[in-house]
C-alpha cells in the first residue's frame, strides 16, 4: 500500500516535471518567422501615424501673412446693380404727372383770320400790294369749293338720309315739350350752303354766309345742338300751315365766347332746316356777285 502510494506521487511529479519544460522551451524557429511575418496592428497604427506630417510653425505663419494671388480668369465678372432706392421709387409712383392743358386751336382761329382777309383781297375790299394778292388769291384757291358738295339739293328726298336724326346722343325738346331734331341731308345743307370749303358752287343764293374758314361738320352740329338746349324755353313751334308745314326762323347768339349771332330755321313738325351765322368775327357775308367774282378768279 504504502508502495503504491509512493509510486503514484513519483509520476505525478515527473508528469509535473515534464510540463515545466514544455512552457520554458522555446518554440521552434518556423513557428518564429510565421509570426513575425503577420503584419502587427498596433505597428501599422504606429506607421499610419507617423506618416501624417507636422505642420511647420513658419511655414504656417508664412501661409497667414501671405497675400492671396488675383484670379486672373478670363471668365466675365458679374457686377450687381443697386436697387434704386425705396425712397425714390415711392416718390416716383406717387407723382401723378400734371395733364397739360387742351391747345387752343390756335391754326383753326389764324386760318380762319387769314382766309376773311384773303377773301376781302382777292374781292378789292381791301387794299395790297402785289405779293399780298398772289399770297391771298392763293389762299381762297386752296380752300374755296375744294370739297364741294354739288347740286346737294338734289338728294332733299333721299329717304336714307331723311331717317338718318341728329343729335344722335339724345332727343332735344323745346317749349311745350316739343322735339326738334335735323337729319343727315340738313346736315348736308347746312355744310354745302355755309362752310366755304363744302360751298356747293350750283346753288348760290342772293345772299350767303359762310362760317370761319376751318369750321367743321361736326363742329356745327355742336353749335346747333348748344344753342337749341340753352334757348329751349323760347323756341315755340309753329303751328302746321292749312297746306303743310309751317316755317319760323330764330335768332340767337351762339352759347360760347366766339359772340357769333346765329339763325335757325325750324319747321311746324320740329325739323331743323336751316342753321346759319349772320354775324360774328371772320364771318364772311357774300352776295352772289361776290361769289361769282371769287370762283371767276380762283379758275372755278
């Protein structure tokens, strides 16, 4: 018993031993270089590291005071304009610009000035001298008859122009709430007897009268339309013939500041026949001499 005791502690403390020797040997050399050949990662950090350069205290004192190179491009600058100021702009847009004044028609007032004296001229009522004539038979040529209606009167039943009412903005009365109107062939009339320019060269009368040269068609319209509206109260219709219509004339100065006097003929039914001035400044009263003495000397 005793012997067996003895030998298991003997083998247990070779066994013991043979362990320790194992852990002081050292391992073989191919084992050594199979390691050493593994890359370390603590080594390749180390190396990682190491290769990250400094930064040099004066080269990054150089690079803070160095001043930086123009670009040189070629590529267009762009510049930015200003805003205008808000100020301005505001003031701009609360500004409204003052109309200017109607021109007074100063080349209706000096034509028609220029023909009255032409016309006195070319007629001997006045006296000239040679340059004067020329300039003033020159001046009745260009307008006398150079858009004359002729034989007018010829379309006195044309019942497109009979239907065709004026004013055409609205219906005028008169005394006794009676409405008085014109038609398109009055207007005719009225153009083809009394504006120079319109003068129907067949129909002369012992008397005729024209309007300043430069008065329009529709001027005259205008004229009749005022005049009736602010003398309403004192047209009073005449009362219709036994045969027809009866026939009245007025007279009235013209409700503006030309001082013109004018005549308006009205018929029992409310029709407006004849519109004329009589007298007024660079009216030009004619006989029918006179007008024939004018067309002789202008060729018509």
């Amino acid at each position: 018993m005793i012997k067996l005791i003895v030998s298991l502690f003997l083998i247990f403390n070779l066994a013991l031993f043979n362990s320790c020797d194992d852990a002081s040997t050292p391992p073989p050399a191919n084992k050594t270089n199979k390691i050493e050949e593994k890359p370390s990662p603590k080594v390749e950090t180390t190396e990682k590291i190491s290769d990250k350069k400094t930064p040099n205290p004066q080269s990054t004192e150089i690079a803070k005071n160095a001043k930086p190179t123009p670009n040189l491009s070629t590529e267009p600058v762009k510049t930015t304009t200003p805003n205008p100021s808000p100020t301005a702009t505001n003031i701009k847009q609360n500004t409204k610009a003052t109309p200017s004044p109607s021109p007074t028609p100063k080349l209706e007032t000096d034509q028609s000035a220029t023909v009255f004296r032409a016309v006195d001229i070319v007629l001997g009522r006045k006296t000239a001298n040679t340059d004067e004539k020329n300039n003033a038979l020159k001046t009745v040529k260009n307008v006398l008859a150079v858009k004359g209606l002729k034989n007018a009167r010829s379309k006195r039943n044309d019942p497109n122009l009979l239907k065709d009412r004026y004013p055409k903005a609205k219906e005028l009365k008169v005394a006794r709430n009676q409405v008085v109107f014109w038609n398109a062939y009055d207007r005719m009339h009225f153009a083809a007897r009394h504006l120079i320019d319109y003068f129907d060269i067949t129909d002369i009368k012992g008397k005729n009268s024209w309007w300043p040269a430069g008065t329009t068609q529709e001027q005259i319209d205008r004229y009749l339309q005022i005049t009736i509206e602010a003398n309403s109260a004192k047209i009073d219709l005449p009362s219709p013939a036994t045969t027809g219509k009866d026939f009245k004339y007025f007279e009235f100065d013209l409700p503006d500041k030309s001082k013109l006097r004018v005549s308006i003929g009205i018929q029992s039914d409310g029709r407006v026949t004849s519109f004329f001035p009589k007298t007024g400044q660079n009216v030009i009263s004619l006989s029918e001499t006179d007008v024939e003495k004018l067309l002789t000397a202008v060729g018509k």
